[in-house]
C-alpha cells in the first residue's frame, strides 16, 4: 500500500484569494472525557516568517516536544491571528457530538478579531457557520492554515487534560488525552465515571448502566 506523504502550503488559500482565509481543526471529539477544543486561524503571508512556516505540519505528525514549541511560536508572532473555544464537558454532554462540533467550530470563528472571508475545515462536515467553507481531506497536511489551527487546538487541549490528569491522576489522562486506552479502561472499571466523562458515548453509558 502507498502512503502519500504531503507538505502544507499557500495553494488552497491562494486558490481563494489569499486573505483572510481561515484554517480550523478540532481537538478531542474521539476521547471519552474532557472537553472539545477548536481553533481558527489565519495567517499573513506577507508578514510570516519562512522559519516559522518550516515547522507547521499536521499536529499529529509532531512530537509532543516540537508541538509545544510550534504553538509557542505561533501564538506570539504577530502574522498570525487565530482563536480557540473551548466547549466544557457539561455542555458538550447535554448537547452530543453532531450539535457540539459545529458549534464549537463556529464560536471559534466568531471569536477571530477579524471575519475571515473563507474557511478551510479539514473534514468532511459543513460546520455551517454562515461564511463560504471548503472541506479538504487531510487538510491538516496540505494547509498551512490548518495545519497551524491543528496544532493551536491540539496543545490547548492535551494542557487542559494535563491539568485534569492533576485532579483525577488515576485515569492517566495526562498521556491519553482522555480517549479509551486500555488503562483508561481499567481505571474506569475500578474508580468509576467522574463528571470529565463523555455520559452522551456510549461506552460512558454503558458503564454507568452497569454500575
């Protein structure tokens, strides 16, 4: 089987002008606990720096290391405008993923000091935020725009997971971010459902019938 590798660019924002395009990515719609983070960001092609640009990639191709350093650097440099949002687990629970998604990539949006005048989503669902969006197919490895929102939601999140890891150290969300490893597994078997937990996924709600 061949793996088609890909290196982020301008071209998808360019093919839309250029300006004010957004990227946005999400964080955390697989895990079994925490919240769901997304990002929206743009950047200035004009003012980027080639050394900054270099390093942006799909945030999950990174080390933990080199992530934290890109989101350091992105989040201080003054070509980039970006935003997060960050939906809590209790809102997340009572709404569920289909209404929770869209919702959070849209608060995200609304929250970038400028209105961009098109997005770039890596997926496949319209969040249908009122602004034109293209959906791209791994776009996190083929936008600069996306790759760089990717990276902003990614680290936003697993830090808050961390500080979660402190109040619940059990559940080793530190490392697995929340998602259903076997050790999140076996300590939810032991220690219960805490209310970080996903009680709208099915495997929470199967826990707590058998409780």
């Amino acid at each position: 089987m061949i793996t088609i590798k890909y290196k982020p660019s301008f071209d998808l924002e360019n093919s839309y002008n250029g300006d004010f395009i957004a990227g946005i990515d999400e964080a955390g719609c697989g895990p079994w606990a925490g919240p769901l983070v997304a990002a929206a960001c743009i950047l200035d092609q004009t003012k980027i720096s080639q050394n900054l640009l270099v390093h942006i990639n799909d945030s999950k191709t990174l080390s933990i290391k080199k992530r934290e350093a890109i989101y350091e650097k992105l989040i201080q440099d003054d070509s980039v405008l970006y935003s997060v949002y960050i939906m809590d687990i209790t809102e997340f629970n009572k709404l569920g993923l289909a209404k929770a998604l869209p919702l959070t990539i849209g608060r995200a949006v609304a929250n970038l000091r400028t209105k961009p005048k098109h997005i770039l989503m890596d997926g496949i669902r319209d969040p249908k935020v009122g602004i034109p969006t293209s959906l791209i197919i791994k776009g996190d490895q083929k936008s600069y725009s996306i790759a760089a929102a990717s990276i902003i939601a990614k680290v936003t999140r697993d830090r808050l997971m961390q500080q979660l890891s402190i109040i619940h150290p059990e559940y080793n969300w530190g490392k697995n971010a929340g998602y259903g490893t076997k050790d999140h597994q076996k300590a939810l078997e032991t220690y219960g459902v805490t209310p970080y937990h996903r009680t709208c996924y099915k495997p929470i709600q199967k826990l707590l019938l058998n409780a």
